[in-house]
C-alpha cells in the first residue's frame, strides 16, 4: 500500500475513504508589504485564490484582523470592500497603498 506522510498523519494514496487525525493545515498567503506605525502593523496580502479578477488588487487589515478590506490597484487606487476597517483605517491604508 503507498502512504503519503503528512505531518505524521499517513493517508492512502489511493483511498476508498480516509480519516486525517490531528491534521494542521496551514494556509499561507503572500505578504506583499508590512507597513508599521506607531498605532500598529498593516499587512498588505493577496490570497492564493483570488486569480479570477480582472483588475490587479491587494487585500490590507491587521494581524486580528478576521475580514481584510480590499483595495484596487488599477486603473486607480480605490477601495473595492470595506471589511472590518473604520473610515480612519480606511483612508490611512488607501494613502498608503497610493504612496506604495
């Protein structure tokens, strides 16, 4: 039988059914800029799902951040959504996503 090892965790490479005990799954997504001030770090990221967009675009938010606004870069820089972000953040990442 070929197993396939993934973090201790053996699964059948051909299986009928399995079950993952323990499992980590770590999901990373490219980080483009990390812009600190004195109030905190903003993340600048794209996520590995997101290649069925026109227009070229960034998602911005903190490390406790659960929804990320997102920002169009082209043709233009302006705010796609909102997500957990204030007015205040808001334009604070949109400057700097036109400084960068």
């Amino acid at each position: 039988m070929d197993v396939l090892d993934c973090k201790n965790t053996i699964i059948p490479s051909n299986p009928s059914f399995f079950i993952i005990f323990a499992a980590e799954i770590v999901v990373t997504m490219p980080k483009l800029l990390l812009y600190i001030t004195l109030k905190g770090t903003w993340i600048f990221l794209i996520f590995g799902t997101d290649s069925n967009e026109n227009r070229i675009y960034v998602h911005v938010g903190r490390k406790d951040t659960k929804h990320y606004c997102k920002i169009w870069l082209q043709p233009k820089v302006e705010l796609g959504k909102a997500g957990d972000l204030n007015n205040a953040e808001l334009k604070e990442v949109l400057e700097i996503a036109e400084q960068y």
